[in-house]
C-alpha cells in the first residue's frame, strides 16, 4: 500500500504505556471494592466525584422529584428516542426465534433464547450527561426481557442528572445508583453489602471504565469492550472539507483520548479538512476537548485508491465509520471490521449516537473484527436442548455414539450409549463393546 499520513496521533507505544497505567488502577480498585465492599465504593466516589450521599440508590420519591424537574420538550425528546430505539430492538428480537426440530424419525433438536437474568447498565456522565446511553443499554434490556436491570450513573455538578435519571426509569430500570467509573461497576459486578451483584455488565465508558469490564469478564459477561469513543470518515471528492472537518470534531469532543480519523484519496480534501478543523476549533465551545484529542489521536490517511481505502478501514476497524462517497454501497459490501456504518452526506454519528434507532455501544480497540455492538440479542442466551422419543432412535443413535466414544477411548462415555442400545434396541451389549446395529440407519434421512 501506497497511503500517505498527513497528519498522524500518539505512536502505538505512547498508547500502550497509557493503557498499562490503567490497567494497574483498575486492578488496584477492584480488589479494594472486593475486599472492602460499600466503604470502598463511599470512599472512591469521595475522591472521584465529590459525592457521598445518604444512599447511592436512588429512592422512588427520589427518582419521581428528578423527573419532575426536566422540562416536557426535553421529556417529550426522550420519549421519542426511547420508541425509536426500543422499535428497532423489537424488530431485533423479533428475528431470534426458538426453534425444534426433528432431525431424524424419533431425535428431537432445539434452542431457547433466554434473557440475562439480571444487567448492571452504565451510563457515562461525568463531563457531558449520556441519556442517549440510557435508552441504548437500559430500554434494549427492557426489550429482551431482563428481569433485573440496574443502571448506575456518575453525579453530574455534584448532584444526579435530572434528564438521565429520567430516560433511566423511562427505559424500565428496576434500581438506579448515582455512582461512575471504576466504583459504579465494580460494585455491580462484585456486590457490596447493599447490592447484589448482577450477571452482565454493558455500556460504555471511559478507558478505565472499559479496563474495568475487561478484568471482571469471566465474573461477568460484558457486552463488549466500549472505550473512548472512536470515529473514521471515509470520504471523496464528492463532499467538502467542512463536512469531513465537522463530522471528525463532531466525535473528538467526547473525550481527550478520542481518534478521529480521515481516509480519503482526495488530496486537495484532505489539505481543506485540515484547515477547517482549524477553522472549526476556533469557534467550537468544545475545543479545549476537542483540540486535545485532535492534536493527539487525530490523523489524516490519503490513498491512492478505493481498494486502499477499503483496506485501510478495515485494518483500523474503527467504532463508527462514516462514509461519503460515490460508491457507499460498495463500502457497505465490502467493510468487514467496524462497529456501525453511517451511510451518505445525509446522515451522520451523531444520529446513531442519539435517536436514530441504532444502538450506540460500539466495539473499540479494533473489537470490530469480531464483534459487533451492543444489541437486543446481546441480553439472551441461546441454549440448545434434545430430546430422543422413539426406541429405534436410541438404539441407532447409541450405536454411533458407542464406537464414536471408543475412538477416542472415552469407555464410560461409550457405556452410557451402549446402555441405551441393550434397553431400547433389544441387543446385548457389554461394557465398553462397541455397539453394533444389524441394519445400520440412513443418517441423512
């Protein structure tokens, strides 16, 4: 490949010492939460957040004066984001169907979608208030069925956030605590005195909030790993450097660790889209954030080729990819690591991020590759079942077990077949001999 960077971020090694200094923070407070439960959680959120209420559960008299103060535009725009997003998570769940099936005459095979028994959502609100993030994580989990779901978000001015709080219990949260980062889903995950654990934790987060989801997987599942957030603008000649230029600073501003990335093969592009970006800094109230994470992870790739394009796209399997281009449905063919696409000058990140419907929790860290993001079916687990009905079926289908148990010198696996072979196939069979059917069955029948 021929791709040329005019502007590049931190180098891989300056971001991996960033990563290493998080991972032993993360470490350090888990183990405290572990050990020392609620008092370490009142201690954390002390130091952090400057919050230390009575309780960080919220009470229902609590929740309902919250609610009260949030103005009917902004609770009529809530509304609306949650149908929009709990509309397309039906249609979503809709598709997952529990199947049965008889494979062969007397064998019975089936899976049940069954919902995550309990969730712990984070809402991320320490800098900017994350409603969107509540409809996305919260009102899905409504949508599959959770029974338990509990939402934890940071203090917002020292206080909770009226309008988060609001899309929280509007979403179907069953316990909201007004607690962030580390603390907030340690303490779901690992349980304090006055929480019980839960057995999933998703929603996005800042890197040590992602740091955290990763060390307690295993304990927990997880939705997938959310970090800072991530956006690549693929683009041509066919829009203009304000566009690309807004669509980039549209997604540093979320946090100073935030790549944004343009591939273009448009040089005159590429040298516009630096000039508005700083144009654009210059205006935008944002830009003490947006500035910092431009100046650090910010870069320009310029390519000889859509082919380049393409394969450059998909080694850095960015979070969000918005494409601009005079062939959007070729990219949308033939991308194949990414977390959502944003498809045409006409729309944009913002609208995924918010209303639109898609869910916003998105792979980072090139999770792309093998994940997608946060959706309905994340919340269900698929558990297959079997049932043998007939006498023949158990005969035949223990004849093929036994000899199958018996290459690979499992005997006692080979038993339990050949057991079933003497009951239902009328055969004697001894231990540990391999099963033998008189007429062996057409296994494609």
């Amino acid at each position: 490949m021929a791709v040329t960077y005019l502007k590049r971020g931190k180098s891989e090694a300056e971001r991996s010492t960033n990563h290493h200094n998080t991972r032993q923070a993360v470490e350090s407070a888990l183990a405290d939460i572990e050990a020392r439960g609620d008092t370490a959680v009142r201690e954390m959120s002390e130091k952090f957040d400057k919050y230390s209420p009575a309780s960080f559960r919220l009470s229902d008299s609590e929740i309902e004066q919250l609610i009260a103060r949030v103005p009917k535009q902004q609770m009529d725009d809530i509304r609306f984001a949650q149908q929009q997003v709990k509309a397309f998570a039906q249609i979503q769940r809709d598709s997952m169907r529990d199947v049965e099936v008889e494979t062969l005459p007397g064998v019975i095979l089936g899976h049940k979608n069954i919902p995550v028994q309990s969730v712990g959502c984070y809402v991320p609100g320490g800098k900017f208030p994350m409603v969107a993030s509540a409809h996305m994580s919260v009102a899905t989990a409504s949508v599959a069925g959770v029974p338990r779901i509990i939402a934890a978000t940071p203090p917002f001015h020292g206080e909770p956030n009226p309008a988060v709080i609001a899309a929280m219990h509007l979403g179907g949260a069953h316990e909201i605590y007004v607690m962030g980062g580390i603390q907030a889903v340690g303490a779901m995950a690992l349980g304090t005195e006055t929480i019980d654990p839960v057995h999933m934790l998703v929603g996005p987060g800042n890197a040590f909030v992602a740091e955290a989801k990763r060390q307690l997987f295993g304990r927990v599942g997880i939705d997938l790993f959310a970090g800072p957030t991530e956006t690549l603008v693929i683009a041509d000649e066919t829009v203009d450097a304000e566009m690309c230029a807004t669509d980039l600073l549209g997604q540093a501003e979320h946090g100073y660790d935030s790549p944004a990335v343009l591939i273009t093969n448009s040089r005159t592009l590429a040298e516009g889209t630096l000039s508005e970006i700083e144009r654009i800094l210059k205006i935008l109230p944002t830009a003490d954030t947006a500035s910092v994470s431009w100046r650090d992870y910010g870069e320009i790739i310029l390519c000889d080729s859509y082919d380049e394009m393409l394969e450059t796209a998909n080694e850095l399997a960015s979070e969000h990819v918005q494409v601009m281009t005079d062939r959007d449905d070729w990219f949308l063919d033939n991308m194949t690591a990414y977390g959502a696409l944003f498809l045409g000058p006409r729309t944009n990140v913002a609208n995924g991020d918010k209303v639109i419907g898609t869910n916003h929790t998105l792979p980072t860290r090139k999770a792309g590759r093998y994940t997608g993001g946060l959706w309905v079916g994340k919340y269900l687990k698929t558990h297959s079942y079997q049932r043998v009905t007939t006498d023949e079926a158990a005969a035949s289908i223990g004849a093929y077990c036994s000899r199958l148990c018996l290459l690979e010198g499992f005997v006692g696996h080979a038993e339990q077949a050949n057991l079933r072979v003497r009951r239902y196939g009328k055969q004697e069979v001894g231990y540990g001999e391999p099963a033998v059917m008189a007429e062996e069955p057409d296994v494609t029948a």
